[in-house]
C-alpha cells in the first residue's frame, strides 16, 4: 500500500492514501523549489500511483515442448532467443519463464513425456492480445516444427 502522508487533505484512491499538498515544498538535494512544485509534484503523484496498480489481469501461460522431430532437442539458446524475438516485442512489459516436464498425447495418441519451458505473461487482456499469442504459437510451431504449443488463460486479481 502507498501512503503519501498530508498536510491538509486526504483522499482516498483505490488501495492508495493521496495527500494533495497545497502548501510550499522543500526537498534537499532534488532541487525542488516551490514555484516549480506544481510541475514537479503532480507528474510525480502520477507515476506513484501508477506504479501501485491493482485490479483484473489475464494471466497467460505458454507451454513449450522442447523435443524436436526425430529426436532432436530445443537448447536454452535456441528458446531464449526465440522469446527474446517472437514474445518479448509482442509484451515488453515482463514475462517469467520457468522449466516444467510434462507429458502428451500426440496425433498418433502415443504418450510422450518431455521437457518443457513455460512463459507466463500478467497483462490487461487487450482486444488485440489473443492474436498475439496466435502469433507466438505459429511462429514456435513454424520454426521448431512442432505440432503444439499449449496455451492456458485466466484472470487474476493482481497487485504490484
């Protein structure tokens, strides 16, 4: 929870108490005086309450099989770089990626157990952010000749 303590006023703004200063400001060392206070502390106020952000969120999950045809096998660098160039352009805002083994069943309904990577990605849920992910999933399928990639969605209550 952010707190900005008042002189005079509070008011209070989702999880956030604000405290709208109205009175002169003396900051040492970041050279605040108080005819620029205005212009100075109401951009400031903005981006500490955008920093706190709480609300609904889509939580978007990503799984990767890291087996490739005939046996082969994805390395680390050939996933990270795909991430660093099909998914981290698309949501530049953060992602987790972690390790995970799973296990499938193939077209041939045969079992396959393999080493897989997750890429998990917090995000608004935007008209446009399933395409993305489409994308993403072609684009992994395409380059590592793959007949999946599983994609699970749901929302969150989130809080940072």
């Amino acid at each position: 929870m952010l707190q900005i303590r008042s002189r005079r006023k509070d008011e209070k703004i989702d999880q956030a108490t604000v405290t709208v200063f109205t009175g002169p400001v003396q900051v040492t060392g970041m050279g605040i005086r108080k005819d620029s206070m205005k212009k100075t502390f109401i951009p400031l106020l903005f981006l500490l309450l955008t920093a706190c952000v709480s609300g609904q969120y889509v939580v978007s999950k990503l799984y990767f099989g890291l087996s490739g045809p005939g046996g082969s096998r994805i390395t680390n660098e050939e996933f990270r770089d795909f991430v660093d160039s099909a998914v981290t352009p698309l949501f530049p805002d953060g992602l987790t990626i972690y390790a995970a083994e799973g296990q499938w069943k193939d077209s041939a309904k045969a079992i396959l157990k393999e080493q897989s990577m997750v890429v998990e990605i917090v995000h608004q849920g935007r008209r446009n952010d399933n395409n993305k992910f489409s994308a993403i999933v072609d684009r992994y399928k395409k380059r590592f000749r793959q007949e999946s990639v599983m994609l699970v969605q749901s929302r969150s209550k989130v809080e940072f």
